[in-house]
C-alpha cells in the first residue's frame, strides 16, 4: 500500500492516437498505481500543458499560457511516435524548446523497430523509446525518471531558498557592524589611561629626585 501511494503521487500524460492504444497504456499505468491523463494527439497534448506559440513562424519562441496551464502537474510524457499531424518527435520537439516544460520526461513508443528513429528520439532528449506493446514491465522502467526530475526541483528551490537568505541577513550584519565600530575607540581610551597615569607618577617621582638637595657627605658646621 505504502509503494502504491507513493507512486500515485505521479501524473503521466498519455498521447496517442489509436484508441486501442490508448486504452491499453492506461490500463497499465492504472495498474502501476500512476494517475493518468489520456489524449489523442500532440496539439491535444500541448494545449492540455498549457503551450502555445505567439509568433507561429519562429518556433524558437515558445512559452507557456498561465491561464490555460494543467492545474495537476505532469511529472512524465509517454507519446505515439507516429500520429497524424504533429508526430511524437515533433512533441518531444517543442516540449525540450519550452523552458517551462524542458524537464518533463518524454518516453517514446512506436510499433515499428527503426533503430535511426530511436537515436533520433534519445538524442533529442527522450529518456525512453518502447516498442508496442508496451508491457508492464517497460512501465517499471519510468519511475527512476520522474524520482530524478523530482529531486532537480527540490534541489532547485533549496538553492532559490538559501539565496534568498543571506539577503534577509545583511541589515542585522551592518547593524552589528556598526555597534561594533564605536566601542573600539572607548576600548582604546580606557588602555591608554593606565599608561598615562603610570607615565605621570614615574614624571613626579623623577622630578622629586631631582629637587632634592644632595650634601655628597660633607658636614655643615654651625
């Protein structure tokens, strides 16, 4: 059961355009204990994300709409690689060009073994490429992805979290600071006067000495 609630902790997009399909990868992260969202194509999928692009001839410009944003977070995308449209390759495409959605996982599945279209795939950034049908045991595959996208946002917002406090520090350090600054001179005043009041006696007694009226042993006769 502990496992179980663990993993459901875990949103997986599903994309695919085969009904069949769909139902199948579904059924299997259900049964993985996953919370599943099903689609039937790539726009689907970025719309579902939240992802659009203002100016549609430069793709290099993506982002992201807050207003039409996922209100459940997607922790891995698990795509058909060919679909009518915009293909998988296309998907995994512009959600590694998107710096909102970069660091999603992407898995890959195709029923047809082309080992130029998997290079293709892994070397654009998907993390897994699986051949159809996908069986349950492929599926065992996707945790460690999102247990490592999980830890980079956590490590993430430590280090936004420690930069910011230094920040809320450095009043209460140039406050002390400058309480620390004027005492020193006090300090000072109080060692030298010691000195002074020893310098002057070592002066009277000198100057004693010196007014004192030496005989050097001869007698006065009155």
């Amino acid at each position: 059961m502990g496992m179980a609630t663990t993993e459901s902790q875990f949103h997986v997009l599903a994309v695919d355009d085969s009904l069949l399909d769909r139902k199948l990868i579904e059924r299997l992260l259900k049964t993985s204990s996953y919370q599943v969202t099903t689609v039937d194509s790539g726009s689907k999928a970025l719309e579902f994300l939240g992802f659009h692009e203002d100016d549609q001839t430069n793709p290099d410009t993506p982002s992201v709409s807050p207003d039409n944003h996922q209100e459940v977070e997607v922790n891995l995308i698990i795509t058909d690689y060919c679909m009518p449209g915009m293909t998988g390759y296309d998907l995994l495409k512009k959600i590694k060009e998107s710096s909102s959605l970069k660091n999603i996982p992407v898995v890959i599945m195709s029923s047809e073994n082309v080992p130029s279209r998997i290079n293709r795939c892994l070397e654009e950034g998907a993390e897994e490429f699986f051949l159809k049908p996908v069986q349950l045991s492929d599926l065992k595959k996707l945790k460690p992805h999102m247990m490592k996208t999980k830890v980079k946002d956590q490590e993430v917002e430590k280090t936004e979290e420690n930069q910011e406090k230094p920040e809320e520090n450095l009043p209460k350090q140039e406050f002390q600071s400058e309480k620390i600054q004027p005492e020193q001179p006090q300090q000072q005043q109080q060692q030298q006067l010691p000195n002074n009041n020893k310098r002057k006696a070592m002066e009277e007694s000198l100057s004693a000495d010196r007014s004192r009226p030496r005989y050097n042993g001869v007698a006065t006769v009155v």
